[in-house]
C-alpha cells in the first residue's frame, strides 16, 4: 500500500508533483492501492482553499487514489492517548515547557541556536502527567524519551542512513501541549493503519525518518520501505518551498502549463525507471507500463530555463 500524504499548509510545488508521480507510478505499476492524506495536524497553517488545491492540483497531474480522502486530524485524539501509553511504558514523560523557554534553555549555555537538541529540562522531573499540571499548572505535552546512540534506516535509494538522534534532536514531542498528537507519531501511526508499507517522499524528510523508526520500534510496528527522492530547486538551485508561488503548481495551471508536458519532464528525470527514457509529453497513465521501481533514480532537479521553455511557462 502507497500513499500520497500532501500537507495542506501551502500549495503544491514541483518537487511534490515528483515525488507524488514517483509514489503514483511504482503502486499502480503494480496493481498497487494508494491512499490520500490530507496531513492537516498544524491548524494555525492549514487552510481550507489549500485542502481544494492540494486535490485539483493531483487530480490535474492525472494522479487517483482508492477510498476516501483521509484526514490526520481526524485521529488526533486517539493517537494522543498511544502517546500516553507510552508514557505509562516509561518511555515518554510529560513536559510543561513552553517553545519560548525550550529556546532560551537551548540558546544560554552553548549559544548554538534552534538547531540544538531538547535540553531534557522536564525529563525524569515528574511523576505523571497530573502532577506536572498540579506542579506547574500548565497542561503537559508528552516527550519521547531518546536513548544516546544512533539510529540507522535504509533508504532504498541512498542506502543507510545514521542519526545520532539523542544527540542532534534529543527528546521529541508525541504530543502537544494542547492535547494533539504531534507529526512524527501521527505520521506512524496513520500510515500504520493505512497499512502503508511504501513511503515515497522529498530528501528534506530524511532526517525525520530516524525519529519514526524509533516510535515504529516502541509500538512493536514494521518499518514500512522508505525512498527519499532529490529534491526539485528553482534555476538558481534553491529548494522550493511552499512560499515559492511563483512556482507551484497551481501557478503553472493558470499560466496554461499542459499537465503533459510536466508529466513529461518529470518523468524525464527519473532515470531509467521510465520506459521509453525523455522529456515527451505523456499522461501519468502512458508510463504506467513501462515504469521499472527498481530502476529508478531521483536526483536533484533545477527547474531551469531549458525546463520553462520545454514546459512552455512563461508567466
Ligand atoms: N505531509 C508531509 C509533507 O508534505 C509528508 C509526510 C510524510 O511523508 O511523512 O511534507
């Protein structure tokens, strides 16, 4: 089972246009299923004109998915309290730290900025969630408890990857303090019951996926198979993000970009995997039969000026 899991906190850019077309084609290359994910959890950033885009924008690269649309805050609750079991395992505790202090405790002693780990102010401090609310009186949001050491995934196309996790990112939130799951768990536990067991996604989410393989091993879980792909940049080799509109998706359909000839030139850059190998136009339909998983390579791509006359974008 696949899955296409867009965040609907921006609109679409062409690196998710690969990275869905690459999860698209290697399930249905193989009569596979693929569900949809609306990963809406951030609610201060989710919008509901982004929900719309992210599905038109889909539906107009030619991309289907099997059952309903899925949302992830509609488990938010119920993946809280498997936070707390894991609490009641021992092996996450709850924190009242707000953001603002988590910074200034991070940023006084070493001064190495927002990037350093969680400097575990609230671990082992108190007994359960009631008495850190009794204690504080704030409401708790519950950590992961990491032990030092590292974790290693394998990526199917970059092979292993090793993340010193206690020490780069050190003690994460399942939960926040206003009672939700947080992303990493909802992430495992959504794609767990899904049944998803391949995950095609961006290079940026890399560094996530120790922190999963550490709650999918605490929750007895099999690691789905993991392939992180190039990203797509701008022609100056920057990464797009959702605030590069310029670039989205949706940008492209209004400037009167044909679907096809961005399928093309997606498919173009993925390696052999895509059979007959060019930029041609084509449905994501047409590659379906020749498209070969195991052949497939994803490396960084710039969308450049040779990319915007091939696509005919001239906005
Ligand atoms: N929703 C995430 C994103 O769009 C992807 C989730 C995942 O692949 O784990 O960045």
């Amino acid at each position: 089972m696949g899955r296409l899991a867009p965040s609907p906190t921006g609109l679409l850019h062409l690196g998710h246009a690969r990275s869905f077309l690459v999860a698209w084609l290697a399930a249905r290359s193989r009569g596979g299923r693929l569900c949809m994910r609306l990963d809406d959890l951030d609610r201060s950033r989710v919008r509901p004109e982004f929900e719309a885009a992210c599905l038109a924008d889909l539906e107009w690269l030619g991309l289907d998915w099997d059952g309903p649309v899925l949302k992830q805050s509609s488990h938010g609750a119920e993946w809280a309290a498997v936070a707390h079991e894991l609490g009641q395992r021992g092996l996450a505790y709850p924190c009242v730290c707000t953001r603002r202090e988590v910074q200034e405790a991070i940023a006084a002693p070493h001064g190495d900025g927002p990037s350093s780990p969680y400097p575990g102010t609230c671990r082992g401090r108190f007994a359960g969630p009631e008495e850190a609310r009794q204690a504080s009186g704030r409401e708790p949001a519950l950590r992961f408890w990491v032990a030092p050491g590292e974790v290693t995934i394998h990526d199917e196309l970059a092979g292993d990857f090793s993340q010193a996790v206690a020490a780069l990112v050190g003690d994460f939130p399942l939960t926040s303090r206003d009672g939700q799951a947080a992303y990493q768990l909802a992430v495992v536990l959504d794609d767990q019951r899904a049944g998803v067991s391949e995950v095609y996604r961006g290079l940026d989410l890399l560094e996530s996926t120790p922190r999963q393989a550490l709650l999918i091993e605490a929750l007895g879980f099999e690691r789905p198979r993991w392939w992180h792909l190039g990203l797509v940049t701008d022609a100056a080799g920057q990464r797009l993000a959702k605030r590069r509109d310029d670039l989205s998706l949706a940008a492209l359909r209004t400037a009167g970009v044909e679907p096809e000839r961005l399928v093309g030139w997606l498919a173009g850059s993925l390696g052999g995997a895509v059979a007959p190998e060019g930029s041609e136009p084509c449905t994501a339909g047409d590659l379906v039969a020749g498209f070969d998983g195991g052949k497939l390579s994803v490396a960084p791509l710039a969308f450049d000026a040779a990319a915007r006359s091939l696509l005919k974008f001239a906005p």
